[in-house]
C-alpha cells in the first residue's frame, strides 16, 4: 500500500513539475516571441479604405526598422499612384501630411501601437516610394522616395520631407516656411565613409524572402547603428517591397571589421519576387 502511495504522489509531483514547464515555456514565447499584428492591420485597412489617400496612394504596410524585442520601431511606407506626379512640391508634402493626419485620428495622436504582450510598436517615420520612374540600378541608381520623420506633437503643416531622387541626392520640401533646400548627396556620402555592402545572398521560400551578407569598413572611423535597407524587385526592376534592419546596434564596426546582417521579409502573395538591392541609409 505504502509503494502504491510512493508511485502515485510521484506521478503527481511529475505531472505538476510539467504544467508548471509548460506554463513557463508559454509565458516565455507569449512575452519575448509572439507579435500581434491585429492592430496595425486594423490601422492598415482603415487608411486603405481612405478614398482620398488612395487617389494619391497605394496600399500602405507598415515595416520593421530594427530587431529589438519589446520596443519596436516602425516605418509607415507604400507607394505612389500616378496621380501624385502631378502635383507641385507643396502639395505633394500636403499629401505626405494628410497620412500623417488620418494616423492621428486614427490613434488620437499617439504613436505607440499595443502589438503584444509587453510590446509597443512606434511610428517613426512616413515613407513614399516613386517607382514610376525607370530606375537602372546597374547605374547604383536609387527608387526615388519621400520620408516625413513622424511627430505627434506638431501639426500637420509643420512637417518636412526629404526628398531623394534617383541619383542620390537629398532635398528637403516643404516645412514651416515651405522652402527647398538640398542637404547632402548619398552616393558621394556613402563613398566618404567607406562603408561597403559586401556579399548580398538572396533566397525565397514559403511566405518570406530572407536577405543575408555583410557591411565592410573599409575607411579609418569606427561607425554604429549602420542601418540598411533592402527592395525587393521583379524581373524588370520594379519595387514590390522594402525592409529595413541594423548590421550593428551600436557596439560600432570597426576598421577593416565585417558584420553580417540578415532579412527575414513576409512575401507579399500578388506578385512575383526575383531580385533585390542591399543599401546603407543611416549610421553613427
């Protein structure tokens, strides 16, 4: 009776032991590894269903800018219809405002999107892709695009937009007083750093695109947070897709270091992928 007793207080103690495991396991994949994208798809449908940004505007997504875990940062990106290209700068950076605008009603101004337990994800900037026009990218030619830093705190007529054209070079439309200036050229500041992109290894499968390779520095300054950007095109060179991530999140890559970085990109289903471009946007 008393092994009888031994077996079934040990069986229980086991059982309890592996609830109390599996519970543990669940809380650690609800709180580090799942992602709710419930709302920002909600948002994404309301600002679709939009008939004035869409005359302008496709379809606009929201993409990842870095990996960190809990505080997630987002650009709010999509691209332009014909009808865009028609309007004079001022009112192309209205049009930019007025997603900025729709945002805010949509969230009462605030840029934090509940997106999981223990995680927010923030809008960071507004991003408009032009790829309308013929791009060579044999050429190290750019998508043209427009990008509005994300600021809850000011009105809408306040933001400005740097605009950069397919060869590089950066402007700055719109703003408080409305005026245009040119602030840098990225094909010449890329080739002062000596940051290159080295060794881009593309692979699709099932549901995503994944991106891998290394940036070099190959110059005598150590750099950090170096941000990079990939765009998925088709077999004519198209745009179907950006993504952004970090090759280092500040610890710095040195002189004549490398650091990998990857891309694990969702696959959009209406189109078809067949090649992309690796570019530094950002660093330290």
């Amino acid at each position: 009776m008393g092994k009888l007793f031994s077996k079934d207080r040990l069986f229980f103690t086991s059982t309890l032991l592996a609830v109390i495991a599996a519970l543990f396991i669940i809380w650690i994949y609800m709180t580090f590894i799942v992602f709710d994208e419930s709302k920002m798809n909600s948002i994404e449908d309301s600002l679709s269903k939009d008939s004035e940004l869409m005359k302008y505007f496709r379809p606009l997504t929201f993409n990842k800018d870095d990996d960190n875990t809990n505080s997630l940062s987002f650009t709010l990106g999509g691209f332009i219809k014909p009808e865009f290209n028609k309007l004079n700068n001022e009112t192309k950076v209205n049009k930019i405002e007025l997603v900025a605008e729709k945002f805010n009603e949509i969230t009462n101004s605030n840029p934090d999107i509940p997106c999981g337990f223990n995680k927010e994800c923030t809008l960071k900037q507004i991003m408009i892709f032009d790829d309308l026009q013929k791009i060579d990218y044999d050429k190290n030619e750019f998508t043209p695009s427009y990008t509005a830093t994300y600021d809850p705190s000011i009105t809408t007529d306040q933001y400005t937009v740097s605009f950069m054209n397919k060869d590089g070079k950066i402007n700055e439309i719109g703003g408080t007083e409305n005026t245009t200036t040119t602030t840098s050229n990225f094909n010449n500041y890329s080739n002062e750093i000596e940051l290159k992109v080295m060794d881009v290894n593309y692979t699709s499968s099932e549901g995503y695109n994944y991106v891998s390779g290394a940036v070099k520095n190959n110059g005598d300054n150590t750099y950090t947070y170096v941000k990079l950007k990939v765009s998925y095109m088709d077999e004519s060179g198209n745009v179907l897709d950006t993504d952004f991530t970090y090759a280092d999140d500040g610890e710095g890559i040195m002189p004549d270091e490398e650091k990998s970085y990857q891309f694990m990109t969702r696959k959009r289903e209406d189109v078809k992928y067949s090649k992309c471009t690796v570019r530094i946007v950002d660093f330290n």
